[in-house]
C-alpha cells in the first residue's frame, strides 16, 4: 500500500494541486517555488486631497511601468516599498529627495526585513538608493542591472522607472524587457555566491 503524499499548504501555495494529475511513465516534474519580489523606490506623490499614495501606485507614470513588469512576472508574489516612510516636502510644500539621515532610516528597515527573508529578490530602483546602499550601508560599489547576493537575498540595482520614462522613452520596451529577465534569472538561480 502506497501512503498518501504529504500536502503542504500555504497563504500561496498548495501542493494538492497536483492530486489527480495524469502522469506519464518517465515525466519529470519540475516544480518551482514562487519568489517574493520587492520594489523599493522613493515614493513622493500624493492624490488629488493631499493624501500621500502609495509606493509605485498605479496611477503615476513609474507605478504603471513597474505594473507592466509585474503583470510579466505573476508567477512571483510582489510588494511595493518605500525607502523612506513619509511623504517628503520641503518648506514650499513641494516633493524632496530625502536627506542622507532620512533615506539611512528607511533603508535600515529594509535591510532588516532582507536579512529574515528567503527565496526572495529585492529591486533597488534608482541612483540615489544604490549609492547610499554602496557607500553608506556596504562600502561596495554596485552596477545597474546585476543580481547580487546580499544578506543571502539577491538584489537588484536599476534605474528609475520615472528616468527611463523621462529621458530614455524609446527604450521603455527594452527597459521592462530586460528587468523581466533579470528577475527570472534571479528566480532560477540555484547556488548563491556570496559577496
């Protein structure tokens, strides 16, 4: 007599899914474990009342383009984040870049929530997190466009969505093209080498 499989169920996952599959003689089952994926950037926009959005929503422009990469990966679980925890404005009332105090703060919490995660990528977007993350927080230089391995999560450095959209439009296509591979790459990678 043959036991039954063990079933491991989780918020996302189910491995009942395959009770009742019509396997063949030799298929190989090759089954991956979805990854969560999160976006950091410097969200600074507000809706029409005033009320402060949230990170990378929908209707800006930067919030559009990630939601075209992430509607490219569904098959990873996605949240949005903010490197600082405000809205930031200046004494006019109009949006500022974070200081280097504020912008340490935030990223002090992300790096805390990379160090207690597993099976997960982190996208850094922007010049100005990568820079503080490289001189600040690691005292290593990163390019734009490799998956590195940190704090055993591996992270990725890209440019701003807002910068592609404002200065490099024609290569908007290219730019959602290759985060997508990236992320996969990230996704399959197996052995980690680390830093």
């Amino acid at each position: 007599m043959t036991d039954a499989p063990v079933r491991y169920v989780s918020a996302d996952e189910d491995s009942a899914r395959w009770v009742g599959f019509p396997f063949r003689e030799g298929d190989i089952v090759r089954d991956t474990d979805a990854m969560n994926v999160f976006w950091i950037g410097i969200s600074a926009q507000r809706d029409e009342e005033g009320a402060p959005l949230p990170p990378l929503a929908t209707v800006t422009p930067s919030g559009r383009i990630v939601d075209e990469i992430i509607h490219r990966c569904r098959e990873h679980r996605h949240t949005k984040l903010n490197a600082v925890d405000k809205v930031l404005v200046d004494e006019l009332g109009k949006l500022r870049n974070p200081t280097r105090k504020e912008l340490e703060e935030g990223l002090r919490s992300i790096t805390n929530t990379m160090q207690q995660s597993t099976s997960a990528l982190f996208i850094f977007l922007g010049g100005l997190i990568r820079g503080h993350l490289s001189t600040r927080v690691l005292n290593r230089a990163f390019q734009e466009y490799v998956v590195y391995d940190l704090f055993e999560t591996r992270t990725l450095f890209v440019q701003h969505p807002s910068y592609v959209r404002v200065y490099k439009y024609r290569n908007l296509e290219d730019y959602q093209s290759g985060v997508v591979r990236l992320i996969r790459q990230a996704a399959r990678q197996g052995a980690r080498s680390s830093l």
